[in-house]
C-alpha cells in the first residue's frame, strides 16, 4: 500500500492512502500519518472520502518526525569518491524536521551559499519502535520506504568536521512522494537508487550495496537512542554526488532533480533562489 500527507487549499492537513491517482482520505481516524503508524491501524483504516491527488499540495510523507537520522559514506563507491576511511560502524547524523520539504516543492538554493548538491536516498520509515532492536528482527520495525533527497551545502557542511550546517538548511530534504509499505516494496537488493539533474542521471546504484544494510542501520542506532514510530533514517546515497566532480556540479535555481526508487516512484524538485 502506498500513503501521503498532504495540506489542502485552506491549509489543512491530511493523510490517506493512495490508489492510483485517487487519495482515500483517513485523516479523521488519526491525526496524521505518524499517529496512525504508532496506533498500528495504518492497514485497517477505511474511509467513503476520496480526494483526486492533484486537488492537494503533497506534504513531506511523515511531516513531524521525532528524529530524523542519516547515514554518511554508505554505499562503496561514495566512500572512495570522498576518500573516507572504511569504518566498523555506520557514520549517523541528524536532520532537523523542519529542514525537510516535499515532492513539488522547490529547494531553495540559500543566499549564502552557491555549493548546492544533490544526494538520492532511501528513506526507511519506523513503524514500531523499541531499544536495543536486534539485526535479525529490525526490519519487522519498518512501516515503509520513500525517497529522499539530503541535499546538501557544501561548504557549510565543511565549515567543520561536523556535518550539522550544511544538512539543516530549510527545503533541503526533500521526502517523497508516497510510502510504500514492505510487502508492495518487495525484495530491494537489486532496486536502484537513480538521481537525475535535468534529466541526466548522476547517480545510480542498487540497494544491495550499502555497506551496512538496513537491518544493521536500526540495530545501531537503537542501541544509542529509542526508535520511535515515524522516526524516519535517510540510509545514505551512491557515489557520483556533485561536489566530487570535475569540475564540481552544482545545482542552481531553475534546474530539476530528481530520485527514482522503483516502487518508491520519482520525487522531483525543482531549484529556486533565496
């Protein structure tokens, strides 16, 4: 099953399941998405209201995540490319919530910087939570996938060693379109995560090769931090990012990136000026 949060025209919120290009309304069984996700009803919700899907303004799949977790270096091939060293354990930073934006909206390219990148992800929502989970039941604790875009600043990411600056600007993780849920995702070994600027693909490389899977990324940060329902874990992006080019490629206001995830459809957003 496919599930979007969106805000209507008057500025309300919802959420509901999507079939086709027809959103099944479930906002007044729960508050939002990641309510119902915790009450463990996400399946069973029905509704008689239905809303055409371009009627909305889609929101971020889970708009109010308690945390936000991303994995640094996590594909092979992006960890040359920066010249890291291998590690033993996941490299984890956080996102803000409010840093996050939605298929269809612009990222704002902020004033203050012109080394804007892009970075194609898998996004791993949480549907149950708990401490210390362990590898072998860690996937029975995810409600679903989406894509995700942890578009990043560059040089303010490089102010420091800390990755913080250049990873909280507002607009600049995109998520989206949809959650898919596990069973209609499938077997992901062998899906792609493909970005494409302007049409040209920059980044492409299956889901089997993250060095640590996914199983291994919730075990890890369960065991630092309680996991909680909706709590989202952006799982790290493949080689090709802009910054180590040659030269360097940027995007710039009026250019279109996108990430394709199979299942996970295509989030799109176009680049705007502050």
């Amino acid at each position: 099953m496919k599930y979007v949060s969106f805000t209507l025209s008057d500025g309300s919120a919802g959420f509901g399941r999507l079939h086709g290009d027809t959103i099944e309304v479930l906002s007044s069984h729960a508050a939002d998405l990641k309510a119902a996700i915790d009450a463990g009803t996400l399946a069973t919700l029905g509704s008689e209201e239905q809303l055409a899907l371009d009627s909305v303004t889609l929101a971020p799949v889970i708009p109010n995540p308690g945390k936000v977790f991303c994995v640094g270096h996590n594909y092979e091939t992006h960890r040359q490319e920066t010249g890291r060293a291998a590690t033993e354990y996941p490299s984890i930073f956080v996102r803000f919530a409010d840093s996050l934006g939605a298929h269809n909206q612009p990222i704002v390219m902020p004033k203050v910087s012109t080394d804007l990148d892009y970075e194609g992800e898998l996004a791993v929502i949480i549907g149950k939570g708990g401490r210390y989970i362990s590898e072998e039941d860690a996937m029975s604790h995810v409600a679903g996938y989406a894509c995700f875009n942890d578009a990043s600043v560059r040089d303010w990411q490089w102010h420091s060693r800390q990755f913080t600056p250049g990873k909280n600007f507002p607009t600049t993780g995109p998520f989206g379109p949809f959650m898919v849920t596990p069973d209609e995702a499938g077997d992901l070994s062998e899906v792609n995560v493909t970005t494409k600027l302007n049409d040209q693909i920059v980044q492409q490389q299956p889901i089997g090769d993250m060095i640590f899977p996914i199983a291994t990324v919730i075990a890890y940060i369960s065991s630092f931090t309680p996991l909680k329902p909706g709590d989202v874990i952006a799982s790290g992006t493949p080689g090709g990012v802009g910054a180590k080019r040659t030269p360097p490629l940027w995007m710039k206001p009026g250019d279109t990136v996108t990430v394709e995830i199979g299942p996970m459809g295509t989030l799109s957003n176009t680049i705007v000026a502050e």
